[in-house]
C-alpha cells in the first residue's frame, strides 16, 4: 500500500481520464440512438419504402400480382431516368435523375417534404419539384426554369417547389465516387410529362415496395426477381439496414483502441509491455474489452494479482 500511495497522482489523473472517457462514451451513445430514432420516424413519415427494383419496361397489370406477393404492403410504380440540364452557369455536364410521381408529391411511397413551394399538380407536364442540395447550391427558388434534354428533345420545366425526400438525402452523380450537388440534381414530374417523353405509356422502369412489419425481405426479393425477370429486372434490392448488430456497438472497436491509446500515452510505452499505470488503468476502468490487446488478464483479480507481483519485483 505504501507503494500504491507513491503513485497517488497517476492514480488520481487516471481516473479523472477515465471518468472523462467514460461520460464521452455515454453522451456519444445517447446521440447515437437518438439519431437512429429521430431516422426512424422520419422514414416513417416519409413513407420510405424497404425494397427498390429497376427493370427495363414492365406494364402497369404486372403491379397487382406484385401487390399479392406474401408480405407486400403497397407498390409504388415510377419511371425513372438520367438526363441531361442545360445549365449554361456550369463549365462542366450537369446532369439530373427525372423521377414520376402520381399523386402531387403525397405519394403511397417516398413521399415529397417540401421545404418550399408545391410539387407539380396531377396531369401537369410542366412544373417539377428540385431537390434542396441542387436549388441551394445553385440559387435556385420556385418559379425559376430548368432546360432539360429529354430523349432527345429539350423541354423547360418552371420549377413550382424543392423538396426532400428520405430515398435521396445523399445523391451521387453515375461515375463519381463523391456527391457535388452542384452537378447532379432530382426532378420530380408528374407521370404525365415522363410517359410522353420517354413513350412509357402504361408502363413503368422502376418500383417502390413496402413490406409489413417483421416480414423477411428475402423470399420476397425473390419472388419479386422471379416476377420481374422477364421484363429486364436487375435485381430487387433491400434498404441498408444501418444499425449496429445486437450487443455488439460500432464504437466498441474504437473505445477499446483509444483507452489503450490512452494508457499508452499517460505510461509512455507503447510496446504492449504491462506497465503499472496501465494495470490500475484496467482495473478503474473495468471493462474486460480494455484488457484485450497483449494483455492475458481475464478480469479484475487477475489484474490485481498481476499488480501485486509487480510491487514485490521493487
């Protein structure tokens, strides 16, 4: 004990370091979760669908047979395409993703949130909502036009809203491994104006499916390929699940590399070797996943007794 006292200091310090760590730890777990749940209701209220499919051309009878498939809520036929603007402002293509809707932007799936002005009203081919990066990143306000080349053909747009949806909070340009909202935007136009355009009358290239809960997305998806192949389908796909796996937090990995770290520096050893600050670090600590890295104690005793040891060496 009269040792332990001599190292009172380090004690103390690495305590108030631990103590610091760990109040990071909670308050970053906190936000993590809140984040997720904030993400949960604004899918929600999104109505953010759980499986997209592409496909070449489909007729619009082929939606109720996918509308039976066991597990299928609602479908969401679409047409979409990449075209090109005609953006005079820009040095370098700017190019946009042309998106229907049906029903005014309060769509079945994917609905539209407009942050201003209205989304395009049904059967009107010449209004179309752009998406909030873009407009910003370009001045853009409600009333303004948008040349776009489409088949072929250039057609202006007066834009009559902006928008955001939960399908494109992060937009890629094809070929660009980063997103630049300055050369890639979303359009979303009435049916009418895409069908006449591209000559989708009665058909659509794109698919919007939403599932009921706790249904397995799987056989789905594969049902829903089965139904689909035959009209060019790539391929159903399911929406990222992004939260971490059951017991096992993303951030485990990273706390346990940065309390070492830490240990490490405070010790001024970096060798793997058991130094006494890093023993006391271990046992302030707890947690066994601190001890994982050289080290062989399995919990606090050990830790102890491997403390013990070393005072009787001096």
């Amino acid at each position: 004990m009269r040792d332990l006292s001599a190292l009172r200091g380090q004690i103390i310090t690495i305590a108030l370091v631990v103590a610091a760590g760990v109040a990071v730890f909670v308050a970053s777990i906190s936000t993590f979760y809140s984040l997720l749940a904030a993400c949960d209701r604004f899918y929600i209220d999104a109505r953010f669908p759980q499986i997209f499919v592409t496909l070449k051309r489909a007729p619009l009878s082929i939606v109720a047979r996918l509308n039976k498939v066991p597990g299928v809520v609602a479908v969401e036929p679409r047409i979409v395409r990449d075209v090109i603007v005609d953006w005079l402002a820009s040095s370098v293509p700017v190019s946009a993703r042309l998106v229907s809707i049906a029903r005014a932007g309060d769509e079945t799936l994917a609905r539209l949130y407009m942050r201003a002005g209205v989304a395009p009203a049904t059967h009107d081919v010449h209004d179309a909502a752009i998406n909030e990066a873009f407009a910003d990143g370009h001045d853009i306000r409600p009333g303004a036009d948008l040349r776009v080349l489409l088949n072929g053909r250039m057609q202006t747009f007066r834009i009559s809203g902006i928008a955001l949806s939960a399908e494109y909070v992060y937009t890629v340009k094809p070929g660009l491994p980063v997103p630049d909202d300055r050369l890639y935007a979303i359009l979303w136009v009435d049916r009418d104006a895409v069908e006449a355009a591209f000559d989708m009358k009665g058909a659509f290239n794109d698919a919007a499916i939403s599932l009921a809960p706790g249904t397995d997305p799987k056989p789905v998806i594969a049902e829903l390929d089965r139904l689909l192949e035959p009209y060019g389908s790539v391929g159903a796909i399911e929406r990222r699940d992004i939260r971490p796996m059951p017991g096992r937090p993303r951030h485990e990995p990273i706390i346990r590399r940065t309390s070492l770290t830490v240990s490490d520096f405070v010790t001024g050893d970096a060798s793997g070797q058991a130094q006494p600050v890093q023993i006391i670090f271990s046992i302030l600590a707890d947690p066994p996943m601190l001890c994982a890295r050289n080290h062989n104690w399995r919990n606090r005793s050990q830790a102890l007794d491997h403390l013990s040891r070393f005072f009787e060496t001096l």
